[in-house]
C-alpha cells in the first residue's frame, strides 16, 4: 500500500492528478455549500440580486422604448 501511495505522490503526472482531484473536490464542496440552493447560501442576498435584476430589466426596457420612439420620430 506505501508503495503505491508513493508512486501515486512521487510522479510528476500523478502530482497534477493529484491536484486536479484535490481542486475539484473543493470547488464542488464550495458549490454545495454556497452555489444554487447551496445549504450556507443567504437568502438575503438572493432577494436582493433579484430585486437589483428586475430595477436593470426595467431600465433596459424603457431605454429601448424610448429609443423605438425616437427611431419613430426621426423617420416621420
């Protein structure tokens, strides 16, 4: 079992696999914890984003009417 612990460590293509899975393992931990529907994820914040989406969402469809109504005024 040393041996291929050794082996698994020593080698310089099983290092970067080594780190690889290491790195993956913790952003999928983080991403459980605090990614969509994470379990330490605040509900607060998620309110807040929405709100903040729905103000920008509002402003881009007034800027765009405002300019069809200008595109309609400049063809007259």
């Amino acid at each position: 079992m040393s041996d291929i612990l050794e082996s698994l460590f020593t080698g310089t293509l099983s290092g970067v696999i080594v780190m690889v899975l290491i790195s993956a393992a913790v952003i999928f931990l983080l991403r459980a914890l605090y990614g969509p529907r994470g379990l330490l994820r605040d509900p607060r914040w998620d309110e807040s984003n929405r709100r903040i989406r729905l103000k920008e969402a509002e402003d881009r469809e007034r800027r765009l009417k405002e300019w069809q109504d200008r595109g309609e005024r400049n063809d007259d």
